[in-house]
C-alpha cells in the first residue's frame, strides 16, 4: 500500500513539474514542414470532381456467379474446386444418460 502510495505522489509530482514548464515556456511556436497547396493555373475554369456515375443498383449480370464447389459430373470432367475440401467434423459420442 506504501508502495502504491508513493507511485502515485510520484505521478502527481511529474505531472505538476510538466504543467509548470509548460505554462511558463513563451507562445508556442508551429513549425510546417511542406509548403501550403497552391491553385492549379485555370483551375476556375475546371470542373472540380468527376460527375457521380449513374448505377442501377444491380449486380452485373454479364458473368454467373460461379460454385465453390463444382458438381461432380463437372469435376469429373476435369474442373478444379475453388476451395480445398473441408475438414471433417469431429463428433463426440453421444452422452449417456443416467
């Protein structure tokens, strides 16, 4: 507890001696390391954004969606699965009532 103690009035003790030195330091001063954005020649005259695209809120139907998993008379025919196989589940015995 004497510990804690003292970790604390620590904590307090460097966080007054912080704020001391920080209000009695003179106006603070902000340095800027790249130059501001300047206005590109005959910018006026541009248009500032791309018009919004007009979409239809529907998935593009040029291309199915494909299967995970093809059928078998596919992947007979040579088609690869997109995904490895899935681990077989484990499955405990059932539980025995008493």
């Amino acid at each position: 507890m004497l510990l804690a103690s003292m970790l604390i009035a620590a904590g307090l003790g460097i966080s007054a001696l912080a704020l001391t030195v920080l209000s009695t330091s003179g106006p603070l001063q902000i340095a800027q390391a790249t130059q501001p954005t300047q206005s590109t020649p005959g910018a006026e005259t541009k248009p500032s954004a791309p018009s919004e695209p007009a979409t239809t809120g529907q998935r593009p139907s040029d291309i199915p969606p494909q299967p995970a998993r093809p059928d078998e008379d596919a992947q007979k025919a040579g088609a690869q699965p997109a995904l490895p196989p899935a681990p077989a589940e484990k499955i405990a015995p059932p539980i025995r009532e008493k």
